[in-house]
C-alpha cells in the first residue's frame, strides 16, 4: 500500500497512549492495573486492526478476482479467534483485579 492507512495511524495513536501511560504510572503500584487494562485494549485493537490492513492489501492485490466466500470464512475464523482471546484478556484481567484487591 501506499502512504500510511487509517489503521497504521491508529495503532501508533494507541502505541504512544500506551506508552505515555506507563511514563506516567511508573513506581506507582496503585496505577498497576489500569496499565494492564490500557495494555490488554491496546493488544484487541491492534491485533484487529492488523487484520483489517491485510485484508484491504488483500483486496486490492486481487482486484475482481477477490472471492466474497473465501473473504468471509476467512473473517468468521478470525473474528472467532478474536473473540476467544478478548475472553482470555478479561478473565486473566479480572484475575489481576482480584488479586490486586487482596493486597
């Protein structure tokens, strides 16, 4: 592709919250798990929009030739695999909380 797309703007926007965040929240324990919640939504979103990137490279490179089937088995695999790891991301998340309401 040429010249950068949404989604590679989006991702470094996300990469450099994330970034400022941890700047922000270093040495300080209290913040710990507000770094985990910014880090895992950085995780869900770059790794969706990484998908749709190569999609679009996809489309472009096949042209009229770009099978709608094909495209969409392949978008419900992904969007399933997406949605398993967002549930991992939330119970380990939610695991963190715990532990980190005990001490």
């Amino acid at each position: 592709m040429k010249g950068k797309t949404f989604f590679k703007r989006f991702r470094k926007l996300l990469l450099w919250t994330f970034l400022f965040a941890v700047i922000y929240c270093w040495n300080k324990p209290q913040t710990y798990f507000v770094l985990v919640i910014i880090y895992m939504i950085f995780l869900i979103l770059n790794r969706y929009y990484s998908y749709l990137e190569e999609q679009e490279c996809e489309r472009e490179r096949l042209g009229k030739k770009f099978q709608k089937n094909k495209f969409y088995e392949q978008y419900r695999k992904e969007k399933q695999a997406l949605i398993r790891m967002e549930m991992m991301i939330i119970i380990m998340l939610l695991f963190l909380l715990q532990f980190y309401n005990k001490t």
